[in-house]
C-alpha cells in the first residue's frame, strides 16, 4: 500500500516524495531524516549538506523553497521511532512551512504507533496528525485468500486442485493479516494437515501477536518497567506466579 502510494506521488508534478532508507528505525534521529530529504531533494552533483544544526535546518528550508513543490516524507516502520524524533519532525514542519514551504510526514507502523500518538505525552503530534487504520480482513479473510492464490497458480489452473478447501479454511483461521507466500511443495492437493504441518505453533501465541502489534521485549519491558528477562519468562510462560498476575494486569 505504502509503495502504491508513493508511486502515485511520483507521477504528481506538484509533490515532491521523500523517502528515508536507514535500516536501524529505533536509532534514527532527525538528523538522518533531514539528511534524507537532502539526498532526495538536491539537484546539485556536488551538494554539501551542512553539519551545523542552525545552518542545515537553514538551508533545507531554502532548498524545499527553491524546488517550489510541496515535499512527502515517508517513513516505514514508524513505530520504532522515538518520541523526541517525532516531536523533533512536527517543529521541521512548522520551520518549512514558516518559510512558505509545505512539508508532510507520512508514518506507516504497527498498531503501536497509533497508540503512542495518542499519548498525553505525544499530544503535540497526536493532535495534528490524521490517521488511517488498515483493518483486519475479518470475514473477507478466505475471499481475499482465494484471491490470493489465483494470482500466485499457473494460468488456467483450478486452486482445488492445489489446495483442498479444508486447507484453505485452515489457512484463513490461522492467518490474521494479508500475507505473501510462496508455494513450494511437491504434493498437491495441499491438504489442511499440510498446513498445520508447515505453520508456526504458536503463530497466534502470545509474544506473536504482540509482535505483531509492534511490541517486542524491549518496548514491553520499557513500558511495564520491567527486566528483559522478565518479560521473556512471562511470555514463555516461566516467570513466578505472584509477578505473572502483576505483568498480566499492566498488559
């Protein structure tokens, strides 16, 4: 969806899309992200970005002037951001847009960044932000996977005769979310025992499904303050009782 869209912008000739590439999203900062918007937004072969704040700031508020087009920055995985960079991202827009330029961020993330926003903390970003919920597939889940399979099978090919309809019931119990996979097997029809074969046991387990949610150990044991360990123990299933029935009522 986030790739649609940003193709779509970039057959637009009145907006500009950004995109940042770094890997590591719980260690960007906004000097990383600011250094996107000049890598994607110069003209120059030989642009120097500038290393003091005051004067980058200064310049890439010169530079969006200069290319007279509203600019899209886009950010994946968003959820592993840190609140001082999104604070830092909403005072960026407020610079551009006082030099009569227009700068949008678009964040894409788990559900955890939706929360975050709506933090008595993040109010500053929360309140000016507009957001768009991708729903789970809910009742549509084995229309949509049937879908699915036909564009992944040969032309012409019968999905019955690929997999049997138990096994795609199970695969549309078992999956929450729009998933893309691949179909390598030397047996067909697939059967639902297949499937309960090759899927994960606790794909719908505890730790998976805040995973999911964009909550792994660290963020658990930061928003619970607790132990790493404590947290893993909890999710296995291993930690004392008397902190099990403290972590289950923080959760």
């Amino acid at each position: 969806m986030l790739r649609r869209i940003q193709e779509a912008i970039s057959q637009d000739k009145e907006i500009l899309a950004s995109k940042s590439l770094s890997l590591e999203k719980s260690q960007i900062s906004l000097a990383t992200l600011i250094m996107a918007l000049f890598y994607d937004l110069a003209t120059e072969k030989d642009f120097k970005i500038p290393t003091q704040p005051e004067r980058r700031e200064r310049a890439l508020r010169d530079l969006i002037k200069k290319r007279q087009r509203a600019i899209a920055l886009f950010i994946d995985d968003a959820h592993d951001l840190h609140s001082k960079t999104l604070i830092g991202l909403n005072r960026l827009i407020e610079v551009v847009r006082d030099s009569g330029g227009t700068l949008s961020v678009v964040l894409a993330g788990h559900p955890k960044l939706k929360n975050d926003l709506r933090r008595p903390s993040m109010e500053e970003i929360g309140s000016r932000a507009t957001i768009f919920e991708l729903e789970s597939l809910g009742s549509e889940k084995k229309k949509y996977l049937k879908w699915l399979l036909m564009q992944s099978v040969a032309p012409k090919t019968k999905i019955e005769s690929v997999f049997t309809d138990d096994a795609v019931g199970t695969l549309s119990e078992k999956l929450t979310t729009p998933l893309q996979f691949e179909y390598k097997v030397g047996q067909k029809p697939v059967a639902a025992d297949m499937i309960e074969n090759v899927l994960a046991r606790d794909i719908n387990g505890l730790e998976p499904r805040l995973t999911r949610q964009g909550y792994n150990t660290k963020v658990l044991a930061e928003l619970l303050n607790a132990k790493p360990r404590e947290i893993k123990s909890f999710l296995s299933g291993q930690l004392a009782p008397g902190r099990t029935h403290d972590s289950v009522y923080m959760i």
